[in-house]
C-alpha cells in the first residue's frame, strides 16, 4: 500500500466527516454565536478567560490532548494486528466517535457554566454517580500526572537534548502571555516571537545536553511546574505554553506529511496479521491500544475543563473539539505510516525491524526511527531527534492541564463534605494532588498503567452516556452520542474483562481488585442511566395517555 494514498485517503476523509458531521453536531447541540460564554460571564481572571483567539485555545486543546497516545498506540497496534483495522479504527472512531465526544462534553460544559462532566453527571445522573464517577476521574488524573511525571524524567534522563526545550518553554510561554494579554502585544507577533524562542531552545538543546538524575532535580522540577501551573492564571503559562508548544507539533506534522511525498514509502508491514494476540482479539483490545488516536476520555475532561472556561464565542468550538481531534487522528495516521513504511518487516538493516523493535518495548524509538527514515530528505539526521521531541513535548503538555482539572473536580466534589471543604483552597487541594501523585510516580506506577487505557476509554464511554441523558431531558436527538456510548462501553467492559482474566491467573490481587473497581463503576452509572432512562419513557407515555 502507497504511504502517498494512504495519506490522502485519510486526509480527504478527516475534511468531509469535519465539514458534514461536525456541522450536524453543531446543529444538534444549536451553536449559538450571539450567547455569551461562561468565559466571558464567570470571568475570574485565573481559570475563566476568554482566548485572545480561537487559535490560541485551538493550540492549548490540541496540545493537552495530544500526549503520547496517537502516537505510540498505532505504533504498537499495527505490529499485533496490521496496519488496516488500525487505519480503520483511527479514521472512522476519529470521525463518529471522538469527534463527537470531543465537541458533546464541550457544548454541554458551555451549557452548564463551563462545569465538568462529572458536575454535569449529576444534573442528569444523580449525586450518588456524581460521587462516584468524580472519585475514578481524580484518580484516573492523579495517575495520569503520576505516569506522565515519572516517564517524562525517565526520557529527560535518557535524552538529555530536549532537557534545555522542556524547561525553557516555561518562561517563554510567561512571557508570550504577557505580550498577548497584559502588554498588549498583537497575537501574530507574540506568536511569532514564541515559536522562534522555541525552536531556539530545541537547537540549544542539540548542542548543549544537561545530564541529571531521575529521581532528583527532573522529576522534582516536573512536580514544582504541574503545581505553579495549576495556580497561575490560566493564560499566563499553561495556555500559551501549550499554544506555542503546538506549533512543533504543527511543525512535525507537515514535515512528515511532505516527507510522504517526497519518500514515496510503501507499508511493509501486513495489513492484517491474526484476529488473536498475546495482549487479546483484536476487539476490543486494538481499541483501547490505539486510545486517543481515535477516542480518549481524557478529552472530556480537557473540553470541559479547561477549554469551556476559555471558548471566547461559541462559533469557534466545532473548530477547536471537532478539529482538534480530527487533527489528532492525523497524527496517528502519520505514526502509522511512519513505522509500517520507514522500518521493516524483516530482512532490513540492524536496527530497523519493526517486529523486533515493539517487542522489545522500543516504541518510541521505533516512531522516532521509522518518522527519520520518512523526513530524511528534509531533516536528514535530526529526523529522530525532531521526532521524539515532537513526541516528549505533549507528554509533558498534559502535566499542568491534568493538575489544574484534578483541582476542579476536588472543588466540585469535595469542598461539597465538611471534612473536606479544606479542597476549595487550591492551594491545599493542588497539593494534594501532587502528593498522591509524587507517591505513585516514586512508587507503583508501572504496575497501575496496565489498566489505564481501558480506564480511560471507560471515561469516555460514561461521558458520552452522561451526554446521551442530557438530551434525552431536553427531548433532542440522542443516537449521534448513544452508539458511540454503547459501543465503547462494550470494548472497555470486554477488556477489562480479559484484563481481569489475566490479573487473576497471575494472582495479581491489587490490578484484579483495580479492574474489579472499574467494572463495577461501568455497571453501577449504566444501571442507573437505564433506569432514568426507563422513568423518562413510561413518563412520557403516562402523559400520551
């Protein structure tokens, strides 16, 4: 198969199911460009700020979103099961299924004061699934900080070249959000002086690599910005940090994109390879490895996190949900390509088997080798170096937005306890987050990310259910998020099903009890969902009557 295709197949595609299927979402959720925004009426100068422009909001969402997820599940995905149930997958779950539960958990957030879904779960669900549904998301966030964290200073550690980038970006973003909102500075400058101050940083880092250690000033550093950035105003580090940390993703994108053009790569890996693998069938375990290369909860918590608190007019959210995360499907397309037809199957060059390389856990050098070989004519040796840069810098981009997050739903559900209420400071509550998450990265982390990405695409699951009932109450259609709701309950179940299996023969008692936990948390907000459910229609046929 032709990389050159492949790509504007992919391409073509993303554009159509952009312009029609996400026109169809706006007029479902009535975008109304005239309302204003909880931005604009709960201002508050720290977390409710009104963008200084749609791309700027469009870079902070993207770049929170992007970690390394559509990056490394189409790497190791296609080794297993073959390029196209992954290329499937990736482009048609983009389209009708993380698209929509992108754009539904952001026009839902906007209705409800810019609140999260757990607050909305609520409203529809009840508090009792409130409780709990919040209770797994801070979680689900603290181990997303603790993991995130710890395999940032691992890389850090194992690639002193992008230390210099990964901690210089900070000041440049203050100061690139000072230009932009206190100095009055035009967007098109700042952004200018933003991007050139980073990729200043990154060459700086190629020619002069800090050394330090792991479990010393890295991963302390990585704790003492997560925390500060979850305090400071919104749009003074973490939103133009992530804007201009976007554009090297931007950057790695079309170098790669005309890299295709230019290298004409064939995929050598095959399309299909076997329906059973060691990790499980292809359903639904292919699903949940791909992750957010095609749908992630962890999105429902950026949309109505921190973007809802930022939308300036609601005109721009297809553009910023939907798009954001067609751009992301993109990217895993881009991943795919890179390691099914940079390396190869086998008889290759040392080094360059694709097989070889994800059984040995390699995954990011296996993207940072195959992504070289398809950018070499533009980049030629720093093809590997841009690339795991690419990839590191979103890794830690989710750090400061998965901290602030972890902080709200702390405020929205347990400042609500007297025994807790101490959570409504965020100073308190943002440092213990921190401190859970300090101990899981020093501690068990490794263990506990066996179970993430089914937890995660369960997030997503419950969260398009949780959207599916909010229109249900307003009498809208509710087919475009119900289906995608069940299908992904039933691949997450299933899988952490088989996981279950696993963990019990092994005798592994604490990932069994966590994946226990997690069923049950699946079963309890769908029985409840169908019984409100259920209420609503003989209601509505008691009032036929």
């Amino acid at each position: 198969m032709s990389g050159i295709l492949l790509s504007a197949i992919g391409i073509v595609l993303f554009a159509l199911g952009y312009l029609f299927y996400g026109g169809l979402l706006e007029r479902l959720f009535e975008v109304d460009p005239s309302k204003p925004t909880p931005a604009h009426y709960k201002y508050d100068g720290i977390d409710y700020v009104p963008a200084k422009h749609w791309m700027v909001l469009f870079g902070h969402h993207f770049a929170a979103i992007a970690g390394a997820g559509p990056i490394l599940g189409p790497a190791i995905a296609c080794a297993i099961w073959g390029w196209l149930p992954a290329v499937l997958w990736i482009i048609f779950g983009s389209i009708f299924l993380g698209g929509v539960h992108d754009l539904s958990n952001l026009m839902v957030s906007i209705r409800n004061d810019g609140r999260s879904v757990a607050d909305t779960s609520e409203k529809v669900l009840g508090k009792t699934t409130k409780l709990v549904f919040s209770l797994f998301l801070w979680l689900s966030l603290v181990l997303v900080i603790a993991v995130f964290s710890a395999s940032s200073a691992k890389t850090l550690e194992t690639t002193p070249q992008i230390v210099i980038p990964t901690f210089g970006i900070i000041p440049m973003a203050i100061i690139t959000g000072l230009m932009m909102y206190r100095w009055g500075i035009n967007t098109v400058v700042s952004t200018i002086v933003g991007v050139a101050i980073l990729f200043l940083l990154i060459l700086l880092g190629w020619y002069y690599p800090i050394r330090w250690s792991y479990e010393g000033w890295l991963l302390c550093l990585l704790f003492i910005y997560a925390y500060s950035a979850s305090l400071l105003p919104v749009n003074i580090i973490l939103q133009p940090r992530d804007y201009i940390s976007a554009f090297v993703l931007f950057f790695g994108m079309f170098v790669g994109y005309l890299g295709i053009i230019l290298t004409h790569p064939v995929l050598r890996t095959p399309p299909f390879i076997s329906f059973h693998s060691q990790q499980g069938p292809l359903l639904p375990m292919m699903c949940v490895t791909i992750a957010c290369g095609a749908i992630s909860g962890f999105h429902s918590l950026i949309s109505s996190g921190t973007t809802a608190k930022q939308l300036d007019n609601e005109r721009n959210a297809k553009k910023i949900a939907y798009g954001a995360m067609l751009t992301e499907g993109a990217l895993a397309l881009l991943a795919l390509i890179s390691v099914c037809g940079g390396l190869y199957w086998w008889g290759g060059p040392k080094g360059m088997i694709y097989p070889k390389l994800i059984k040995e856990g390699k995954w990011i050098v296996a993207f940072g080798k195959g992504y070289a070989e398809v950018t070499k004519p533009i980049l030629g040796v720093l093809g590997m170096f841009i690339g795991i840069t690419m990839l590191k810098t979103f890794i830690v981009t989710t750090l400061d937005a998965a901290t602030r997050i972890a902080r709200y739903i702390g405020e929205e559900w347990l400042s609500e306890y007297r025994a807790f209420r101490f959570m409504k400071n965020m100073y308190l509550n943002t440092a213990v987050v921190i401190g859970f998450a300090t101990y899981l990265a020093l501690g068990p982390w490794q263990k506990l990310w066996q179970v993430f990405g089914a937890s995660n695409q369960l997030v997503a699951a419950i969260a398009l259910l949780v959207v599916s009932t909010w229109l249900l109450l307003r009498r809208k259609q509710t087919l475009y998020t119900l289906l995608p709701a069940i299908f992904m309950l039933l691949v997450t179940i299933s899988a952490l099903v088989i996981q279950l299996m696993k963990f019990i023969s092994a005798r592994d008692i604490v990932l069994s009890l966590i994946t226990f936990f997690l069923i049950a948390l699946a079963i309890f907000i769908v029985e409840e969902s169908i019984r409100l459910w259920i209420t609503r229609k003989f209601l509505k046929n008691e009032k036929a009557r």
